[in-house]
C-alpha cells in the first residue's frame, strides 16, 4: 500500500490497515525511525494524563508526578482567569 505525507506532515493509515488493526480515532501509535525507514505500531498504552473541556483528567495507574502535574495546571488557569479580570 502507499500513502502520501501531506504538507502538514500527516500521513493517512489505509482503512483497510485501521480495521485489521482496530485502530479508532484517537488511537496512540508509537513511532520508530531506523536507518531511512519509519515504523509505526500501536502503543499498548493509553496516555495517562489529559485535558477534557479545561479540565485536566488522570487516567491509569499513578506514574508520574500528579501532583507537579495538576499544581502547573491549576497556576496556568489561575493565571488565565487573572489576566482575563485585568482586561
């Protein structure tokens, strides 16, 4: 099969390819480069951490600073509602 690489640097996975594979929007893909040849292959995990809405959504078994990680977004919000106030 062949594919093209748009100008934004997106490749389109055949439909064919994304059913054998059960590939649904939103799926992770893991990408390898060796040599001169680009690997791509499902990840096995889901990310763990993500913004729903505003609002920032753990998902999984705790591997990562959550609590780093919720202390920078709640100070980005805070400072978005200040400048909001200012104007």
């Amino acid at each position: 099969m062949e594919t093209t690489l748009d100008r934004f640097g997106r490749v389109v996975i055949p439909k064919r390819v994304r059913d054998d594979l059960g590939l649904q929007p939103g799926a992770v893909l893991q990408i390898k480069q060796h040599d001169q040849k680009i690997f791509m292959e499902p990840s096995d995990e889901e990310p763990r951490m993500v913004v729903k809405k505003g609002v920032l959504v753990f998902k999984g078994a705790a591997t990562a600073d959550i609590e780093g990680a919720i202390k920078d977004h709640r100070e980005k919000l805070l400072g978005k509602a200040a400048s909001n106030i200012r104007k």
